[in-house]
C-alpha cells in the first residue's frame, strides 16, 4: 500500500527539507510514499474539495498572507475536516508551545522547525499505524464505488451516493457533494453495489435505502427533497419493505 502525503508549507526551503527526510524514511522503511507538497492552505483545500484526499497531511501553522490576511493552518485543518474526518494531520510549526491547537482539530502531533530527522521518523512511525487502523476500520465499516472520470481515479463511499441515474451511454452518480457523470454501463455500476444498502426502483434509477424518507403513489423522496418515479414492478416489494422498517423502528 503506498500512503498518500501532502505537505503544505509557504516557505520553499522547509518544504523541500521535509521532502528530503520523507525520501530518506521510505529508504529506510520501505514504505511507500505518494507525496504532493502546496505552497498556500487555499490550493490544498481547492485539491481536496475535488475528492482527492490524503492519508496525511503536514501542514505549517503560519502560511503567510492573501490580500493582507494572515492565514492559519489551523483554520486551513478546520476547513479540511469538514471535508474530511479520517486524514492523520500534523502541523510544523517554529512554536514548541503549539501544541494545545493542534489538539482543537484532532491532531496527531506537530514537527518543531528546523526539523530533525529523528523527530519526522517517529511522528510518521505514528501517523502510519493511526492511517493503518482508520484503513482497517473504514473497509469493516464502509465500502465504496469506484470509477475513472477524466482519467482520474475516484473512491466515493456509498453513504454519501444518493441515487444512480441512467442517461442514455452514460450513468449520473448523485452524491451529496455533487453528481458525476461517468462512461459506464448501469449494470456494470450495479454490479458494484452492495444491494442489501441499494434498492432499484426504475429501470434508470438505484437509489440507496439508507435515504429514503417517504415512499408513496410510485414515488420515493430522498432525504426529503429529492422525489423520483417508482415503475410498478418495483413499487409492491419497495412499499412493504419500507412499510415495515416504519412498523418495526416504532
């Protein structure tokens, strides 16, 4: 498994050193690093809100400013975990008494500048088996569809996938981030699906089971918000399920 790395740091000098000591580690390790380093917080952030997440992330508490505002990593780590809950963050910093801040956003601990050798290889000892056990629990607890748009791969969980919408050649994924458009079969996206979470109601559309707030007269409403068309082959074994989940949550 090769990790995924991010390190975001305005100041060239630093990010080129911990460039250096991370090549060194996976020498001494073994261990595989995919690394992309951003020198501003906003392009890191503009990356990951297009799905492209990182196991960890190395951020430098002060990275300068924009238009005159200073800008924070820890306002830039904030951001990211709305995004994402699961990415092992550690802060570089030039203050050893930073740390209670790297605690308000669910740090793994922060790298005192200049860096030493020694201190990266135990920080990243550490972030490797927390990234290890998150990987571990995830698969247990959550699966994902996976496809390649644009020539990007792409791993969206299916909690976050709405409905699948069949359009012609091609399949829309309504997720609630945003709907993507993908060069697939229906059937071959089903065939990724765990159909115990996913229900078809139409011979266009699967929706998944977890967001259904209200069946009734051929039509289903997503998360209260969203209806669309049940096809009478569909509609019997759909309403009595969904009739029963009621009758038992009660």
């Amino acid at each position: 498994m090769a990790y995924s790395i991010a390190i975001c740091d305005d100041e060239s000098l630093f990010c080129q050193k911990i460039c250096e000591y991370l090549d060194a580690y996976q020498d001494e390790t073994g261990i595989e690093l995919e690394i992309s380093h951003f020198n501003t917080g906003l392009d890191l952030l503009d990356h990951i809100n297009n799905h492209n997440l990182y196991h960890i992330i190395i951020l430098d508490v002060e990275l300068g400013n924009i238009n005159g505002k200073e800008i924070l990593g820890t306002d830039i780590a904030k951001e990211i975990r709305k995004i994402d809950t699961h990415t092992v963050l550690l802060f570089s910093t030039n203050h050893p008494n930073f740390a209670l801040s790297a605690f308000e956003v669910d740090a793994l601990g922060y790298l005192l500048k200049p860096y030493h050798y020694s201190d990266l290889k135990e920080k990243m000892n550490r972030a490797i088996i927390a990234v290890d056990y998150l990987v571990d629990k995830m698969t247990a607890e959550e699966k994902y569809l996976t496809f390649t748009m644009s020539g990007q791969n792409f791993h969206i969980p299916f909690a976050s996938i709405l409905y699948i919408e069949k359009h012609r050649n091609q399949v829309i994924l309504h997720t609630s981030a945003k709907p993507y458009t993908i060069y697939q079969t229906f059937k071959e996206l089903k065939n990724q699906l765990d159909m115990q979470k996913f229900v078809q109601i139409h011979q266009g559309y699967i929706v998944n089971y977890s967001h259904i707030t209200f069946v009734k007269n051929y039509t289903v409403v997503l998360d209260s918000t969203i209806t669309l068309p049940v096809s009478r082959s569909f509609y019997p074994k759909l309403n009595q399920r969904f009739r029963n989940d009621c009758f038992n949550a009660i």
